[in-house]
C-alpha cells in the first residue's frame, strides 16, 4: 500500500475579499481577513476549515501573508489574536508589527459597521 504525499499548501491573495486564503489541492482550507489603513494591513480574523485542523496550515497561512505584507513595505497590525501569537513566536517578523491600540479598533468596527 503506497500512501500519497500531502498536497503543498498554496496561500493567494484575494484582494476583493480583503483576505489571503489558504488551498490544500486547490480547495480552500481557510484564510486570514484584513482591512488596510494607510500603509498599514490590519489583521482582524484568522480560521482555518475544521477539516484541516492540526496541520499547522494557520502559521503557514500567516507567515505568507506577513511575507507578502513585508515585500509590499507595509506593517502588520496583529488585532488577530492568532497573528499577534505567531508574532510573539517569530521574532523575525518583530520589525513588520504595529501596536494594537483602542483607535486603532475603533477604526476597524467603523470600518466593518460592528
């Protein structure tokens, strides 16, 4: 019996959607939701499919997203808490983070009407 190999993860960017979303044989696994302010990308919401729970397809999805964030020259405001742990976690993302300040929510819940 020959087993398959897991299917790379791709991550893409849906700018229409406001969001980067991760695909597992070319099905989408989940995303992260963003709102630009300025030259800052503001991360608000991060899931992942229960059907692909435990992959580690989350950090794979944040990291190409804060990639993608730092070869645009912009910063990351992690409002997320699953983007502001893997912050924490990787301090080679440390210079791309903005604080999370009440404004700065303030901001989002206007710009999201919640």
């Amino acid at each position: 019996m020959t087993t398959q190999p897991a299917a790379t993860p791709t991550v893409r960017l849906v700018d229409a959607r406001h969001r980067y979303e991760i695909l597992v044989d070319g099905e989408s696994a989940g995303f992260t939701a963003f709102r630009d302010r300025d030259d800052r990308r503001v991360f608000f919401h991060t899931e992942i499919d229960d059907a692909h729970a435990g992959q580690g397809l989350a950090s794979v999805l944040v990291r190409e997203a804060l990639d993608d964030v730092r070869d645009r020259g912009m910063r990351a405001v992690p409002i997320c808490p699953y983007v502001a742990k893997f912050l924490t976690k990787h301090e080679e993302y440390a210079d791309l983070a903005d604080p999370v300040t009440p404004e700065a929510i303030a901001w989002l819940d206007g710009v999201l009407k919640r």
